[in-house]
C-alpha cells in the first residue's frame, strides 16, 4: 500500500446547500417502496413510509373512527379521514409534521389553507379522532376554522397537504439520487451521487479493515495496522479488549508511518463450527523479513476473543522491502484461501529490482506480485496447505504451484460480489491495484491472468518501454484506470449487494486515499461506467444520525453480514494516533423496506463460536 503523507495537504471539502429539502420520515430515515401494495394508504404504495404493519395499524385506526359515524358522514369524510392519517406514510412526513430540526413532530399534519377550510367546514368532528392535541380539539369544536387553520399551517407551506403530493417539482424522481443532481444548486456541474454517513466507531489508530464473521452475531470487526482487532456491537459499543491482539510483536515503525503490519485478516467460511481465523502480517527484523499467514482459534470460553496459543503458521514469504506489501486475504465461493501479495519492491523508479527487470511480479517463482490460491483444510504429510488440483499452473514446472494470478503490483482491498437476485456475477473478485507514478486501476481477478506489471501501469507502459514489442500471456487489462490528476492511491471496495441502499445495488464502491469515492457500473455491453460520489451537504445528510464530513483520507472499504458497506477513514497517519473512524455510507434519497432489510442495528441472542455452546446476549 502507498502513502505519500509528507505531500499531502488537508483537503476541505465543501458542498453547496440545496435549495429543496429532502424527502424524510418521521423516524428521519429515508422513504421506501414498500414490498406488497398497501390496504389503506394507497396514495403513497409506490413510495412513502409505512411498511404492511403500520398500514395495518392505520387501517385498524380508520375503523374504529368509521364505526362510530353515520353513512352519511362517512360518504362525506372518509377521503378526509384517510389522507389525515396517512400524511405519516407520506415521504416528505417529517416535514409534514414540521420536524425537521429532530424536534418532536406535530401531532396533526399540516394542510394548506383552502383544504384546512374544507375539512372545517364539513368534517370538523373528525379532529378529536385524529389527534390529541387540547388546544386543537378546542378550536374544531369551536369551530375557529381561521385560527385552526392558521395553527396547523406548517412554517415551510410548500410542504402543506395536498400541495406536496401534487408537487411536480417535490415529486419529480423521489426516490432516486436522481433528485439530488437535479436539486443540486451548486456551480459544479459535474454530477455526482450524494450519499451521506454515520459514524460507527472512533478513536482507532490506523484502522483499516472491517469483516463480520457471518455467524449471525451482527458483530463488526475493526482492525488496526498495528495489530489489533476490536469488536463492535450493533449499538456501537465496543468490547472493552481485543478480539485479535499482536500489537507486541514489532509489526510497523513505531516512529514513521509506512505500510508494514497487520495487513488483514479473515474468517473461515465455517467460523461458525470451527472457530478457524487468519491473520496476514510482516514483523519487522534487522534480517529476513517475511510476509506471514497464521491461522488462529477462537477461545473455546470467550466468543470475543482469540486464543493465542492456537497460532498455526500458513506461509512465509521472504520481503525485501517495506513498500508495496499489498497484502489482502479472501476466501474464495470455492472454499480456498485466496492471498494477494504486492511485489514487495521499494523504489520502482529505477531498474534494480532483486527480481530482476521485470520484477517480482512477472518472477514465476517467487510468490511476490502475485495472487495465491491454496486450501488450508487439506494438510498432506503434515504440510500447511495443499494445492488445488485446479490452480492454473499447477502442471507447469515454470511456476510455483500456489501462484493463481501475476503481474500485480500492489493490490489493496478486493471486494467478492455476491451476486444479483439471479446469480449473476456471484463469486466475482473485484481489486483496487495501487499504482506507481502516473496510474491506479481496478482489476477483475481471473484464473490464470497475468495483470501486466512491470509491463504496464494502468493502460500505458511503464516507464521508457515499447509497448508494441510487449507480449504477454493471458495478459488482462483493467476495468478502470484513473490519473493522478484525479487521486494518488486506489483504495478498492465492494459491489454492493446490502438492503439499506436500493439505488446502489450492483455499484462497485471504491475510493482514492485522498478522500475521493467513486462507483462502477457495468453496462449491458460490458463496458463499465464510473461516477463520483459525493457526501451530501448539510441540508441532505440531517437527523438520524446522518452526517455530511467525514475523516480527510481513506484507508479501505468494508462490509458487514448484511452487505452494507463502511468507510474506513483517518486524518492522522502517525503512530499511535486515534484519528480512525468507521462510516457506515447510506443513501439518503432512498431506504429499503424494514419489513425486509435486516436491521444492523438489532440486538438478540448470539451463540458461542468454536467449540462453545454457551449463548452470549447482546447488552
């Protein structure tokens, strides 16, 4: 991974207010579609905020009023009885209900004046049914339809019942990010998708992955570049020790940041019998460093802590350098570990490379610059690992058996998409690979594929070489390149494939260490499309925990077991800080149905992990 700090200068990030407010519920979430059609507030099925339950509860409500009136009055004020008590259902509910500063939300909507007048006029005696505001109940049966209506008139009047939802311009693409590009009053005229944040966690040093086990505990997983890794609870508390702790060995300099540590970690598929966790890391020593991955046990008595004498070396791999460790582990769909190693060179600048001129990368021997693929379950005559019969050269003397891929420079965080409702793209790799000089670039991995390093960065040729007299095997070249005009240092991401974020579904999420984010999409054609993201402004990302700044640099993207996705974020690299933050990212235009999504922030039973058959309760 490369950081140049010493060049970098505090970015400001500054986003211009929207003149139309957004659309927000009275829980100051965004709106949703709910899954099956509503019974009662039909008006807002398409889009609003009742999930099947609280329609339900509104429509026991409209029945209970309905029995006590005559058929007369009913034919005359049903439709008023229904809109009143849907207006919570509406997406713009919050400011219906005029609280939109997290204030406590009116009781009785807001109705504009002609239709105020109305209602008093014909069905006045609804309004001790409807709310339980005193001073309101005393002006309908006074019948003060001046002072009522002027009582009930929202501050904001564009957002008054029914003008809002006859509203081409309020209405117009809600739901979508769509809305805030075309509201976006700004002089930019670039567009961008304006998401916002919530800060899950803070106070870290150095942060830079986040996992869930998958074993249904909703627990995140944080770890820092100097070995440790900390859990989070979905209420955002945090255990007060270490899951994970290696923080005595020397794994980075204690005195100047670089990219040596804890590169990353990750669960066994079946974390959830076995208890089997692997950490990558490179402990610094006067001779022989070498890139090391260890296999760990959950405690059999501490669901939230690993045993350290359970420690089983994996693989060593000789690192000359400190720069470029690249360092990334995944389990593939296939059930083997996947190990992405940078090339392990310092200065790429010049021609002495240890590996010769074209570097570790393209050495069909050394395990540097490479993807690995092995199976730690299988360990034949005592060896760490076996070789998958299908690795792609495991028949080729020329090469290392283990090798999966080559030609990598330094690829740092590569996101496995889960795949669409179909199936489609399940099990597919996506990897940000840090540049050099000039380029960074995203890579999908393939079985063979040699990705072109010290050949190419990004589309062009490295340094003073003639690309025409290059030929390269099984050569495959990125999805996405970018200057660095626009960013330094690729940070990958994550197809998204979570629930919150309907509108993201399928985005490839991924970042810039500068603080910039982007998406890629791919087209029918293949193609892939990018676009920025931005961080919504103030008027945007408010209440709800939602938040418009966020820390300067990215470090990494992260995912729980719910698909959604996290920003991993510092504004101090130097050791020891606790710059370090954790951003949930959440799409304000847009929500998907509670009664589908699961809920990150629920609490509940969780079991023991390993051999334990304690249950643990989430406090």
């Amino acid at each position: 991974m490369k950081f140049v700090v010493s060049a970098i200068l505090v970015l400001v990030f500054n986003f211009a207010r929207e003149t139309v407010s957004h659309p927000q519920c009275l829980d100051f979430k965004p709106p949703f579609k709910p899954a099956k059609n509503l019974n009662i507030c039909k008006e807002y099925e398409a889009f609003g905020c009742c999930t099947l339950k609280d329609d339900s509860e509104i429509a026991t409500k409209y029945n209970e009023i309905t029995n006590a009136m005559t058929e007369s009055q009913l034919s005359t004020c049903g439709k008023f009885l229904t809109s009143l008590l849907c207006q919570k259902c509406s997406p713009y509910a919050v400011h219906i209900y005029n609280a939109e500063d997290d204030q406590i939300a009116n009781s009785f909507p807001g109705l504009c004046q002609s239709y105020c007048e109305s209602l008093m006029q014909e069905c006045s005696f609804l309004i001790p049914m409807v709310t339980d505001d005193a001073n309101l109940i005393k002006l309908s049966k006074n019948e003060d339809s001046s002072t009522f209506c002027s009582t009930v008139l929202i501050p904001d009047a564009q957002y008054c019942y029914p003008d809002v939802a006859n509203s081409e311009e309020l209405m117009k693409n809600i739901g979508t990010v769509e809305f805030y590009k075309t509201n976006d009053q700004s002089n930019d005229k670039k567009s961008c998708t304006k998401l916002c944040v919530e800060e899950i966690a803070n106070g870290l040093s150095n942060p830079i992955q986040v996992r869930s086990a998958n074993d249904g505990t909703q627990r995140l997983f944080v770890q820092e570049q100097g070995g440790a890794v900390w859990i989070y609870l979905p209420d955002k508390s945090k255990i007060s020790h270490p899951f994970f702790n290696m923080r005595d060995l020397k794994l980075a300099d204690d005195q100047t940041f670089d990219s040596r540590g804890m590169f990353d970690f990750v669960f066994h598929p079946n974390y959830k019998s076995n208890g089997l966790f692997y950490a990558h890391y490179l402990i610094v020593t006067d001779t022989n460093p070498s890139l090391t991955i260890s296999e760990f046990k959950v405690s059999d008595v501490d669901m939230n802590r690993i045993d350290p004498k359970s420690q089983r070396d994996i693989l060593n791999v000789p690192e000359p350098s400190p720069n470029n460790q690249g360092a990334h582990l995944r389990f593939g769909l296939d059930g083997y570990l996947y190990i992405f190693n940078g090339d392990g060179v310092g200065d790429t600048s010049t021609e002495e490379d240890p590996y010769g001129k074209y570097g570790s990368s393209q050495n069909k021997k050394t395990l540097l610059g490479k993807v690995l693929r092995i199976n730690v379950d299988d360990r034949p005559r005592g060896r760490p690992y076996s070789i998958p019969p299908d690795n792609p050269f495991v028949n080729d003397a020329e090469y290392s058996p283990e090798i999966y891929a080559l030609g990598v420079k330094n690829m740092w965080r590569c996101g496995m998409d889960k795949g669409d409702e179909t199936g489609k793209n399940r099990g597919r790799v996506i990897c940000g690979d840090v540049g050099d000089a000039d380029y960074e670039e995203v890579n999908i991995l393939k079985k063979g594929a040699n990705y072109g390093w010290k050949y190419y960065e990004g589309y062009s040729c490295f340094g003073n070489r003639d690309c025409d007299n290059i030929n390269i095997e099984n050569y495959e070249p990125p999805i996405h390149v970018y200057d660095h005009t626009v960013g330094i240092s690729v940070m990958g991401g994550q197809v998204y494939r979570g629930c919150q974020m309907p509108n993201m579904k399928g985005k490839y999420i991924f970042g810039d260490l500068l603080g910039k984010i982007f998406q890629l999409e791919e087209d029918s054609q293949g193609k892939w499309m990018n676009e920025t993201i931005c961080i919504g402004s103030a008027n945007i990302c408010k209440n709800g925990g939602l938040q418009s700044t966020r820390a300067n640099f990215i470090l990494s993207f992260g995912e729980d077991e719910n698909g959604e996705l996290y920003i991993i974020g510092t504004d101090d690299f130097s050791p020891g800080n606790t710059a370090g933050r954790i951003y949930r990212l959440i799409d304000p235009s847009r929500r998907g149905d509670p009664d589908i999504c699961p809920n990150p922030k629920a609490k509940g039973v969780i079991l023991g992990a390993g051999t334990s058959t304690i249950q643990y309760k989430i406090n």
